[in-house]
C-alpha cells in the first residue's frame, strides 16, 4: 500500500462502540442479551473470555472524508489508538463468538446450557459465527461493525439474512 496508512483510512474505528458487560451464567441473563440483540446496530461478542456489546454508530466528529474533527482534542482512547491494532487492515478479530441476531444466540444456547438452564463452562474455546484467530485488536477498541455483502462473498449469494440484511446462522455442522 503506497503512502502511510492513514491516507487510506475507511474510519472503521470511529464507527462503533464496544464495551464490556458481565458475562451471562442463566437463562434469564442470556434473555437480556437477546434483548439486545433485537435492536438495530447492535451485536455482542466474545474475545478473550470477555463479553462485550458492540454498537454501531458512527462518532458525531466524522468528517466526510473520513477524519476526525476534534484531533486535536480528542479523547485518551482515541489518542492511544496506533496503526498498529488499526481496524483497516487487521481485519480478523479474534472473536470466540459473534452474535449478530437472535438466532446466534438462540443456536448457542441449545449447546451451552445444561437442563437447569446455568451456562455451561469448559474452558475450550468455541468457534462459531464471525470467529477468527488470535485478535489483533486494542482492548479499547474491540471490534467495527462490517456489514459486508455478497459483493465481497459473505453472505454467500442466496443465504438467509434478518430485515436489516444481517446473515442468519447457516445451521448444520457446528462444533
């Protein structure tokens, strides 16, 4: 890539939020992060053990052509921020899982808890929708919220998508 990064810049940081919340042990608590999960822009995920909720939206200091209003003054998170863990081009986030819908969480849980509805803990890490390997990603910025298209090959045309076009588990030979 010719030139420094930054001439680049899609702004794939400035377009989320990520924060932690306590990881769910029972059913109702699994309930909530379904609640979530109905509202548009939101996902949650797991890195590292960790649960995090992940929203969507852009920061109101977005320039149009992609840089920050305030850089001079920006916050400490933003600051801290390198080219280093940049979402442009790190692009695998290292995720355990990723839940975009209800329907995520739903296929999770039919495997990860027991019959008195407690969460199950093995210790193994688990694969599954969005996965990827070892995160390269700040802990202060998790993740960005890439709606991708058949355009890049995810979805795969024809495969199953919510009213806001976000793919649905392809269900089958999961692990």
């Amino acid at each position: 890539m010719p030139g420094i990064l930054c001439e680049h810049c899609t702004a794939a940081c400035c377009r989320y939020i990520a924060l932690p919340i306590d990881t769910p042990e029972t059913r109702a608590e699994f309930e909530d992060v379904r609640w979530y999960l109905l509202h548009e822009n939101i996902s949650v995920f797991v890195e590292d053990g960790e649960w995090y909720i992940n929203i969507a939206t852009p920061c109101r200091h977005l320039l149009p052509d992609q840089r920050c209003g305030i850089y001079a003054t920006r916050p400490r998170i933003c600051r801290s921020y390198t080219t280093e863990n940049c979402d442009y081009h790190s692009g695998d986030y290292g995720w355990e899982q990723h839940f975009t819908c209800p329907a995520h969480l739903d296929e999770y849980l039919r495997t990860h808890l027991d019959q008195n509805g407690k969460h199950i803990k093995n210790g193994k890490k688990q694969q599954a929708y969005g996965s990827g390997s070892k995160s390269r990603t700040s802990k202060a910025r998790r993740i960005s919220y890439k709606t991708r298209n058949s355009k890049n090959g995810y979805p795969p045309a024809g495969a199953p998508t919510d009213i806001a076009g976000v793919p649905l588990p392809i269900l089958g030979n999961l692990p």
